[in-house]
C-alpha cells in the first residue's frame, strides 16, 4: 500500500478551475443562439454531434429502408414550448417470437446532441408503441429508426416547428 | 433536490392474452449539461435518468436509453401482452449509479 504512488488523489484538491466569463456565449444563449453552444460539454465521448454520426453510432451503417408506411409517429406540427414536446412513436408489426421490431430509435437532428431515446421491445410487449416528452432546441426533424428482429431497418422523420426552444439558456 | 418520486399507472386485473398499457412518471429534473449557471457562467453538470427497465416476473419485457434531450420528469408509456398473473418491476437508473424502483401487481385471468 504505502509504496504505491496515489496520483490521482492528489488531482482531487487542485480545483482552481480559471473562471472564462464567456461573454459571447452567455449573450447568445440567453437571447435565441440556442443552436450552436460554443464547444459543447465534454460529458460523453458516445454521444455524436450530428444526426449522421449518430444514426451510424447507433445502427452501424446498415441500410435504412424507408419507413414511412409501417413507422407512425405522433408529434405536434407546431410545439409551442420546445421543453416538453409530446412523442408518440408506433411500428405496425404481429410482435411475435418470429416477426417483432426489436428497437426504435428517436434522432433530433437540430439539438446540441441528436439522440433521444431508443426504446427496446420483444414479443411480450404486444405492440411496438411507446410515448414520452421530449426537449427540441428549435424547428427541427424528428427521425425515427425502427429494427426488426429479421435484420432490417427502416427510417421515417417528422417536421417539428417550435415557437420557444427548450434546452435552457 | 429532492428524492425522485416513481409514479406507476397500470392496471390490476387483465384477461389472459391482453395487451395493456402501463404509463410511468419519475420527478426528476433531468439536466441536459447544456445549461449554464447565471450567476457563475459554469455548464452545470448532467445528471438525467439515463435508463428505464420493465420487467414481468423477472423476464424483461421492456426498456429505454433516454439522452438528454428527454424532458424532466421524464414520462413513459408502452404496453405489455400478459399470459398469467404477476408482478411488474420498473428500474429507473440515474447517472450516478442510483437506481429508483416500483412495483406493481397484476392477477390475470
């Protein structure tokens, strides 16, 4: 124990952290600059920056099929406050053992961070739906990736406008 | 902040081979680690909910990866085709490793 040399403890006290006064960032993000936050948080290496990066973090570069006939999405075409935008996503499948979706992934592609939510199903779940409240930052699409417990993929998107964004400011 | 509170909306008798629904709430305020302290001009570090597991006699049946773009107090409604009578258990895990949990009972016949 004693000869072991505790680096990082010592790194636990040296908290002097300068202090940026990031005029031009606080500026903008209290008026309407929601869209680019300067830098961004460096709190998770996994998490993409653009929807393309994120679709490929999630899915791999497989094919996207086009979903549009069997994902449905419910969504407001104009949501007033961009912090609680009601979501409601469903895929048209039997949901039994042979033939069920497996995940939905929901992508934002005008957030700071693109992913939203995937939700994992299986053929107890009866029926591939599923409902939560999402934050979108400004007018944006809404995408989402269906996978089948067959292989395929399948991506539909949605058009959202928001009157107040909702990522804090 | 307070301790998140779960909340469960589910039903208690279901006939064999229904589909129902089950709607979950936990208080939670979900920090996006986008927001900046007014006063000190610091990103205020994230802390969201960042899974929800459903399990039915100890079978998974359903979960979620929430990001932060999920709202506070995140909601979350999906269903679940029963065969017998059992008990629901619904996980929610913080990003400190904190994990909130509830259960329901359901008597199917």
């Amino acid at each position: 124990m004693t000869s072991q040399t505790k680096a990082e403890q010592t790194g636990a006290a040296g908290w002097t952290r300068r202090r940026f006064i990031i005029t031009l960032g606080a500026a903008s993000a209290a008026a309407a600059g929601l869209t680019a936050l300067p830098g961004g948080a460096a709190w998770s290496a996994e998490d993409a920056k653009t929807v393309e990066e994120e679709i490929k973090r999630l899915m791999g570069g497989k094919e996207l099929a086009d979903g549009a006939k069997i994902i449905s999405m419910d969504l407001p075409q104009i949501a007033e406050n961009g912090n609680t935008v009601p979501l409601e996503v469903s895929v048209e499948s039997p949901m039994t053992e042979a033939d069920h979706v497996t995940t939905v992934h929901i992508v934002a592609d005008g957030n700071p961070r693109p992913g939203v939510a995937s939700f994992h199903f299986s053929p107890l779940s009866g029926r591939a739906q599923a409902s939560t409240r999402m934050r979108l930052a400004k007018t944006q699409n809404v995408i989402a990736i269906a996978e089948m417990s067959d292989g395929k993929a399948y991506m539909t998107k949605a058009e959202v406008k928001v009157t107040i964004g909702g990522c804090g400011g | 902040m307070a301790k998140p509170k779960p909340r469960i909306r589910a039903p208690k008798k279901a006939s064999k081979g229904e589909v129902i629904e089950i709607k979950t709430l936990i208080s939670h305020p979900m920090e996006s680690g986008q927001r900046k302290d007014r006063k000190t001009g610091e990103i205020i570090p994230r802390k969201i909910i960042n899974a929800f597991t459903c399990t039915y006699n100890g079978q998974e049946v359903f979960k979620a990866d929430f990001h932060p773009a999920i709202s506070a107090n995140p909601y979350m409604s999906f269903f679940v085709k029963v065969k017998e009578s059992g008990e629901f258990e619904f996980t929610w895990v913080d990003d400190d490793g904190t994990t909130y949990s509830k259960k329901s009972k359901l008597t199917v016949n």
